[in-house]
C-alpha cells in the first residue's frame, strides 16, 4: 500500500493512544505523591472504589513508572493512639481499608 502514495510524503507510525482517563491519571498521580509504597493490585482497588473504573496491575505500573505530575496532598491522620477520640480514628481507618487501602500502607501514611 505504501507504493500507492508519491514519494515526497512521510509516512510514520502513530503511537498508541492510552485509554485511561484523565480523572483516573490524576487519581494515580496523586496517590503517588501521597505514599511511593502502594502495591499495584493496591492501586487498582483504590481506582475501582473511587471511579468503579478497573484497571489491570501491569497498566497501573506502568503509568506509575511515567513522571507524572504530582500534587502535593498529606492526609489529616496523624498517629493513632495519639489521637483524643478513638472512635473518630477507628472510623477513618476503616474508611480508607473500604476504598482499598492496605493496613501496611494505612500504619505508614
């Protein structure tokens, strides 16, 4: 097919387009600025809670290892026990475990 065309035009392959949303790259992103620890399989959990989006472990990898850029975010945790009320921090742990969190990565954030 390409001797069809005349010789002065430049044919090149085009790249893959990603199919990812952007709400999801940013979500990435932002995680990846929040704790460098989580596990891929982690990510995708936490992709699929929030957006209900799923996503494969070897496309989150990937689009972990591209510079993306971060938004500086620091979750309101602080430590456990030296919290007033325990309650409110159980609460906030259980959330973050609902969303996909992992309990190593919830005592490290």
């Amino acid at each position: 097919m390409l001797g069809l065309l005349p010789d002065h035009v430049e044919v090149s392959p085009r790249g893959r387009a990603s199919r990812v949303p952007e709400a999801v790259r940013q979500e990435i992103a932002r995680l990846k600025a929040l704790y460098r620890g989580f596990h891929d399989r982690e990510v995708v959990r936490m992709i699929c809670s929030k957006y209900g989006y799923r996503l494969h472990p070897h496309t989150v990898k990937r689009l972990w290892q591209q510079d993306l850029p971060a938004v500086p975010e620091e979750l309101t945790l602080g430590d456990y026990h030296a919290q007033q009320d325990r309650y409110q921090a159980r609460v906030q742990v259980i959330k973050l475990y609902d969303q996909g969190w992992n309990k190593l990565s919830i005592s490290r954030v």
